[in-house]
C-alpha cells in the first residue's frame, strides 16, 4: 500500500513512525505546509525502512493542493488541524483515495462528514472519521462494552490524566486549538428521548470518577465531544441506552484560566483590529502555548482514556470500563513523544493493517464504533497500546410481595 500522511507534527510523527514498521507500506508521503517540517520528518525515516520515503509541501485548506500528491496514494491519514477535513475529503473523492482522520472540528462538523457517505460510496472508498485515541479508541472501547451485555443503559466516555509538567506556563497535551474550542464550547450530550443536545454553557456538569491506579479519582466535566453525536444511534438505542456523554478530567487551575480567555474574548477565531492589523484572538494564545511535541519528556505520569458502559448481562447489573493507560515517561524513552501524542498516532495506522488484510474493505463514510472491535484491539497491543477492561457486577433480585 502507498500511504500518504497529511501533518509533520507530533501526531504525524507516530503514525508515520507506526506505518514504516510494517512490510505492506511500499511508498509514505510526508505532506506539511512546511517543506522544512516534512523533509525533516522523512529524513528521519530513511533508513530505518525499505518504503520509498517522500516529503510534500500540501496546503490542506486547498483541494488541488491536497490532490496534487495522491496520484498512486491508497490511504490519507490527515493528522493536520480538523478545520480542513472537508477539503482533504473533496481530494480523496476526487483521486479515489482512501480517508482517516483523528477528530472532527464539532460533532456537529462530525455529522456533516458522515453524510458524505453516498458521495465515498460513489468514489468506491472508505473514509473513517474521528479515529484517534478520543474520539477513536473510545468510540471502537464501548462498542466492545456494548456488545457484551445484554442491554444498555448509559455509555460514558472518559480521560484522565493525572500527570505533572515541567512546564510554568498555560499548555495542552494535544492541539492546543482544539483542547481551547472544545472545552469553552456547549458541552453535547445524548439522549434517548431528545438525541443530541447541549448545555447552555461549559463546565455545569462536574462529576468525580475513579479511574485505574495510580490515577484514582479525579474531577470531570461534561465536555463537547464527537463520540457523543454518534454512539447513541449506531449501538447505544438498539439495546435501550439513556444517555451518552463525555467526561474530561481538568485541573481547577485549567479551567480557570479557560475561563479568563473566554471572559477576555481571547478564544475568539475572528479578526480583529489591532493597531491596524487584524489579528486572530485565539492565534494568539496559541502561539504563545508549547506544541505538544514541545512537552515530550517533561510530562510525568499516567494518560488513561476508555469508555464506561452501564447495563444489563444475565440478570446482574454490569460496569464495564474499558480502557488504555500508557505512562508519558515510558513513551518518552521508547518513542521520543508523550503519551496523548502516542494514543492518537497509532489507532489510524491499526486501521490500515486492516484494511491491507482485507478485514476493513467497505465503502462510505463512518464512525469508529464500525469497525468490528475485536479484531482492531488485537492489532493495538501488539503495536504496544495496551487496553484493559475492569467490570463490577452487582447482582439484580425480584420484589416478592407478602
């Protein structure tokens, strides 16, 4: 298979370092806006593979940009910023080009992408949305869950994080854009009598949830996330599920400041007239955060995401937390990132084994929870993302009256 990466960042580095380890990759193109970034990237992937190795200059915001370098490509993962999934889309239907990408820049964005489906049915390719570690492995994490009980009663999607940085100033692990726009959004959650719905504003719904150790209990809070628009109708309604949401654990200090951005207008992605320049707010606040690169090696501790399944299985009340938890250090050592960075690189590349065995060869456009579960987490571990499941049962006894 001939791959082409779109993004020389921190997550673009996994997948490509993930995609040369295999025997089926004959050619990988890594594209970047920055020629530097992706000829960089490529020379560190010479040698260590028998692929045939090309760096790109690609401006994901233009279509015939993007189509300009998929001639003989099979595969696009695009690892860049989720604003421009619609335009490396158009080019993938139009050179008939296989799509993935890690996020949605909404979960209303997210609907809109899977309504391409008829329109990659007719190109005759598959195009996955959403599948890196969250949303991705949590989405593929609680269709395992799901389909282990019976019924359903609530799917809840989880990340913790517990960690410390050697860093003093304001930072997230993953794009700091889209870490900003998520969390200061409408947090969207599912129901099975309204479907998708919003708060009225972020950080109403907080909640205290035990993850694995050496995490333990952390403060989360209900979040704007894509799991959220889909897993409701594609497995949760088919076995009674309630409700779906997302909870993301977020250090007081965190929250705070995102409040003051948001109380300045510093999150605001319009121009505005500064001394006679128009400047972006939230450009601005992100240029001054690190890349997430930046942090490898100075975050310590344990990244955990999974997906908490609630129901039904032979008569006992069933927990199911399935999950992955992977220590930023260790990854660090073993692959020069972090362990959020890791996460999401390597679920897309999980996929494209896949597809090379003929084990995912539809066509259309879908969610993760589609790909059959069993068969991906298998591929997972051995590319070294362990999952774990940890169940709790308590048994369910009839009313008998006097």
């Amino acid at each position: 298979m001939n791959i082409a990466i779109v993004g020389a960042g921190a997550v673009g580095h996994v997948a490509a370092m993930e995609a040369i380890k295999t025997t089926y990759v004959k050619k990988l193109v890594v594209a970047d806006i920055s020629p530097q970034a992706a000829e960089h990237l490529a020379q560190k992937l010479r040698g260590k593979t028998t692929a045939d190795i090309v760096a790109a200059r690609v401006d994901a915001s233009d279509t015939d940009s993007v189509a300009a370098i998929l001639g003989d490509i099979d595969v696009l993962v695009h690892a860049g910023i989720p604003q421009y999934n619609f335009t490396v889309m158009e080019a993938c239907i139009r050179t008939k080009t296989n799509y993935i990408d890690m996020a949605a820049d909404s979960p209303t964005w997210l609907l809109k992408q899977l309504e391409w489906d008829g329109r990659f049915k007719e190109a005759g390719i598959l195009g996955i949305m959403g599948l890196g570690c969250d949303p991705g492995f949590t989405n593929i994490a609680a269709r395992y869950a799901v389909d282990q009980l019976d019924t359903v009663k609530s799917i809840t999607v989880l990340d913790g994080d517990k960690s410390v940085v050697d860093y003093e100033g304001f930072c997230a692990y993953f794009s700091p854009q889209t870490a900003i726009k998520e969390c200061l959004a409408k947090p969207n959650y599912w129901s099975k009598e309204e479907g998708m719905q919003f708060d009225a504003k972020p950080f109403t719904r907080q909640d205290e949830y035990e993850f694995p150790e050496p995490i333990g209990w952390l403060d989360c809070y209900r979040v704007e996330h894509e799991e959220v628009a889909t897993l409701g109708e594609t497995i949760g309604r088919a076995k009674g599920c309630e409700l779906v949401e997302f909870m993301y654990a977020l250090h007081p200090d965190y929250v705070n400041t995102l409040k003051v951005l948001s109380y300045l207008g510093l999150d605001g992605d319009e121009p505005i007239k500064v001394d006679g320049s128009d400047v972006i707010p939230l450009h601005v606040v992100v240029t001054s955060m690190p890349k997430p690169q930046d942090l490898a090696g100075k975050i310590h501790g344990f990244s955990c995401i999974g997906t908490v399944v609630k129901g039904m299985k032979d008569g006992e009340l069933v927990e199911l937390f399935v999950y992955s938890m992977v220590n930023h250090d260790e990854v660090y050592l073993r692959m020069n990132t972090q362990a959020t960075v890791f996460q999401t690189g390597v679920p897309p590349i999980v996929a494209i084994d896949m597809m090379a065995e003929g084990l995912l060869n539809q066509t259309g456009c879908i969610p993760p929870e589609m790909i059959e579960p069993i068969p991906f987490l298998a591929r997972l571990e051995s590319r070294g993302m362990k999952w774990y499941v940890s169940k709790k049962t308590t048994p369910v006894y009839e009313r008998i009256e006097a």
